[in-house]
C-alpha cells in the first residue's frame, strides 16, 4: 500500500465492498463483450458477407479479438479506478500506460488484417489474377506496421528517437555488408514483384531444366516451389532473376513434333500422298492447331529421306496433348501401312552403310 501511494499519492485503500463492485464491473464487461458486442461484429460480419462486401467483413472479422481485448482492457482500467479512487485514464502516472495499450490493440488488429489476407491472399481481391508476390509485400507491410506501432508508443513516452534512429542507421549499413547475399535475394524477390512473370499456382521452368514445378509461395528470400515429384523446393529469389523463366502454364497450346524417316527407294508419288494424308488426318483432329501444321520432308541423306511432322494442340493440358499426340501417331501408322512406305533407322542405316 505504502508503495502504491508513492506511484499514487492520492490513492485510497480500498473497502471489501469497494473489491467486490470492482470485480462485478470487470463481470459485467466481460460479459458486455462476450454475449453483446462480439454477437453485434458477427452479425455485422454476416451482414457484409450477404452483399458480398467481403473485404469489410474479413477485416472486422480480424478487428473482432482486438476491440474485445481493448474493451475488457477498459473495464478492467476502470474498474481500478473505482477501487483506488483514482482516475487512471487521466492521471499523469497512468494515462501514457493506459493510452499505449489501446495504441497497442489498435495496431494488433490492423496486423491480424495483414497476417489473414498472407495466408489467404487470393481473398484481397475478386479477381482470379491475383500478384503472385501479394504476400511478398503484406509480409513487410506487417514488418513495417510493428515498426510503426513501436515508435508511436515511444513517442508517448518521450523516448529520443533520433538518436534510437541514428544508431539504427549505423547498425544496419554494419549489418548490411554482412548478409549481401540475403539482401541480394530480397532485391530479387523484388524485381520479380515488379515485373510479375508469374502468380500462385503457376507452373514454371528455369531455360536450364533444374527447377520446374508449381508456385506454392514467395516470401522476403526465396520462392517455395512444388516440382513434379512433389518435393517442395526453396528457390533463392536471386536465383530466379538471374535466369530466364519460362512460365508454363500461360501457353495455349502445346506443340508436337515427330522426325521419321522413310527409305529413299519410296516413290516422290507416294511419298507426296502420304504427306497429304497426314496433313489432312491432322487437320481433321478436332483438338489441333489449324493453321500451324507442318509435314514436310526436311532432310535428304544417302539411303534415307527425314520426315518432320510438326502440329499444335489447342490446350496446356499435357495429359490431353500426349492423347492427341497418341492418335496422331496411329493414323500416321495406319498410313504408312496403306501406301507401304519402308520406314529405316537412321541409326542402323549409318553402321550398315560404314560396314560397306
């Protein structure tokens, strides 16, 4: 007590009646914000989602835990009031306390609004193109809001933040020649925000084939990659700048090419027919590109013509593009057979013709 009127010179020892009140109020707004003001967000919250506002309702719906703890925060400040019979909102010892806990919730529901929509960034936005890199940037948005939190409740205190700032300066070029290369990575990440080659869920391949597979997530150093055997990878953002990416799934369609090879006794009679037939048995595939087919033949050797057989299949799909690709394989065999061409092995044709 005797300490507690040096911190509080006008405080007043409270009665056994003054506690009990005290503890009905704290009752009381517990149950203000449990059954009122908690049921009056929720149904808010459905009221927004009913029209489709869902950008409010997910951003009162995260507010929700912090304006309850602000709340009972309040009781509880007022409660003690009554108790010591002191005005703890006001007075000079415990105001700047007091105001920096509510500064404190405040900022505490704008970083869980940040914290949901990391976890969910598809749901900032009705557009299904969504920035692949959006929880890039909410991640530093909550990096920089506790910065923001922590200097305005500094400043309540009167805390020199130039002098806090100017040792941060000094530090971070110390710390910043230390860790260049994750820096470097950073800076990377980065550039491939600004430059938006590909979003969550794509499937992409670097011009060197050692990593291909699925976006799953970017954060500040590296891109979580799913690849084909579904093994996650942790890709170095720099790593991906520094090299030339090929996002898969923003093709159209696939292409398909085939080499055969004929024997150079066929006649240009037959060998001319076949092509036909070829060219019309793929135009006539009602899942290829039409006006990109190509059966010509490209190569002329020794004992052998080269046949180059090249088409497009109108999906990204490759489960679907190996099935086009299948049937055209069979007719082209079907073909072959009805106009007899002799098909050789270029490899074969070489050893025979180097034995001679």
């Amino acid at each position: 007590m005797e300490s507690l009127k040096w911190f509080l010179p006008k405080f007043t020892a409270p009665t056994w009646l003054d506690v009990v009140i005290a503890i009905a109020l704290c009752l009381v707004g517990w149950l203000i914000q449990r059954f009122v003001i908690q049921k009056i967000i929720n149904q808010i919250v459905l009221f927004f989602k009913n029209r489709h506002r869902h950008f409010q309702a997910n951003v009162l719906a995260q507010f929700n835990k912090a304006i309850g703890y602000a709340f009972l925060t309040a009781v509880i400040v007022l409660s003690l009031s009554y108790l010591i019979d002191v005005p703890l909102f006001t007075h000079p010892s415990t105001k700047n306390f007091v105001l920096s806990i509510m500064v404190f919730f405040a900022f505490k529901g704008v970083y869980d609004v940040l914290h949901f929509y990391t976890k969910q960034p598809l749901q900032l936005s009705d557009e299904e193109d969504q920035n692949v890199l959006l929880p890039f940037f909410l991640r530093i948005s909550k990096v920089l809001i506790m910065i923001f939190a922590m200097f305005t409740i500094a400043s309540f205190w009167n805390f020199n933040l130039n002098g806090f700032l100017t040792g941060i300066g000094l530090t971070g070029v110390a710390i910043a020649f230390g860790i260049r290369d994750t820096l470097g990575h950073v800076f990377g990440g980065m550039s491939v925000a600004l430059d938006n080659p590909f979003q969550i869920g794509d499937w992409i391949a670097t011009e060197d084939q050692k990593i291909e597979g699925t976006i799953e997530d970017i954060n500040l150093r590296s891109t979580l990659i799913q690849t084909g055997d579904k093994g996650l990878v942790y890709v170095p953002n720099a790593y991906l700048v520094n090299r030339p990416i090929y996002n898969l799934s923003r093709r159209e369609k696939r292409k398909c090419e085939q080499f055969l090879y004929v024997a150079i006794d066929n006649s240009e009679e037959t060998l001319r027919s076949t092509l036909t037939a070829i060219h019309k048995e793929i135009y006539l595939h009602d899942q290829t590109e039409k006006e990109m087919i190509h059966v010509y033949i490209d190569e002329l050797h020794h004992d052998y013509y080269r046949l180059l057989v090249r088409f497009f299949v109108t999906t990204n799909d490759t489960a679907v593009m190996l099935g086009v690709r299948q049937d055209i394989l069979f007719a082209i065999r079907q073909i072959m057979d009805d106009f007899a061409i002799t098909l050789v092995s270029p490899v074969e044709d070489e050893q025979s013709r180097y034995k001679k």
